[in-house]
C-alpha cells in the first residue's frame, strides 16, 4: 500500500481530468490522502481520507472559571497548611536557640564552680538570670555561645544548674529548653516574651521532676 497526498489545486484539476466521472469533495484549499493499491499493472482507488484544516481554538469563558475554581480551591487547602511548615520550622529554629544557650549556661555556670565564683541558685532556689543581670555569668555565657548578643534570651538555675532556658531572635517567635511549651496554636502569645517562654519551660521541668521545680 503507498500513499499520495494532493496538496494543490494543479493536482487536484489533473485528478479530474483523469478520473471525470470521480467527484472530489473539499476546496482547492483542502488536504486530503488517497490510498493506491497496485493489481495487474493497473491503478485503482481503495480509499479517500479528507484531513480538514481547522483553526486554533481557544479556552471559552466556561472552561476559565472552571480552572479559577479549581486553583482557588487548591489554594485554601494548600496555603495553611504551608504558613504551618513555616511556622513550626521557625518555632524549631528558636527551640534549636534556646538549646543551646542551655548548654552554653551550663558551660558557664560549671567554669564559675572551678574559679570559685558563687554560683546562682546555690542556696536551693531557682533563679532567673536575663541579660546585664549577672555580669560575670553573662560574660562567660557570652564567651561560649557567639551569637548571644543577637538574641533576647532568659535562663533559670538551680543548684549551680541551669535546668531552663527561653531565647528569640527575631522578637517574634520564641523558643524553650525544654521544648514543647511553644506550638503553632500559640506562638503569638510567647511573641517576644522570653520571660513567659520561660515560665512555661519551667512549668515542664516541673511535671517532669514530679511537680517540684529545679529537683
């Protein structure tokens, strides 16, 4: 089987006078592919298939708002669920801070013990310590966490340990050590409060030592 492809108007007036009693349908404009078959040395016609042009066609009105739909629909289901990754990997990351000013305080405070330096908390009580309140502890706190300065933060200490800390960097998220006392449902209420913050990491130290603060 070949197959022949009429694309002008010559070729389609040579048809006619070729074949006079074949009627081509379409305009000299129209494509359209003319199966041959070969038997006895003769040309025969098997079969005619026309392939209309058409023009581009574009969306209607219907199909748009159907798509706006459906986008907007995404949107509201997608949007919150992203602004809550967001907010949780921030609240992690001052978490993540106030970690480490734990570890940087206890440092600080176990360096005190070897220089002979009295040591916050040493009669039994819990002490809160924030920023120019204990020059020395805050120097050596400084000394062993780099980027204290750019932070507000809080630590509570007990017995020469620090057994709480709360630090924000950006004033509006705050962080504890121990975790869990910020969540997305709540963040705003800790918003630059590190004292609140960590009041309630306190109120965690509590619940874990059996309802005892700093034991």
């Amino acid at each position: 089987m070949n197959e022949v492809v009429y694309y002008n108007h010559r070729e389609r007036e040579r048809e006619k006078r070729t074949n006079p009693r074949r009627k081509l349908k379409g305009s000299p404009r129209t494509e359209f592919k003319v199966r041959l078959g070969y038997g006895q040395n003769k040309i025969y016609f098997l079969k005619e298939v026309f392939i209309m042009k058409t023009t581009k066609k574009g969306f209607t009105l219907i199909e748009l708002i159907v798509v706006i739909a459906i986008i907007g629909v995404l949107a509201a289901i997608l949007v919150p669920s992203m602004l809550g990754y967001i907010r949780k990997s921030k609240i992690n990351a001052a978490n993540s801070t106030a970690a480490q000013v734990h570890k940087a305080a206890n440092t600080a405070l176990t360096e005190m013990d070897e220089e002979g330096e009295t040591l916050p908390g040493a009669d039994g009580t819990t002490t809160t310590i924030k920023p120019k309140e204990n020059d020395v502890f805050e120097k050596k706190l400084n000394h062993y966490m780099d980027d204290l300065d750019d932070c507000d933060w809080a630590v509570a200490v007990n017995m020469g340990n620090c057994i709480a800390a709360a630090a924000s960097q950006d004033g509006k998220y705050t962080g504890t050590y121990p975790a869990g006392a910020v969540k997305t449902s709540n963040y705003q209420d800790f918003a630059g409060d590190v004292a609140k913050g960590l009041t309630e990491a306190l109120n965690l130290v509590s619940v874990e030592n059996g309802g005892t603060k700093g034991e």
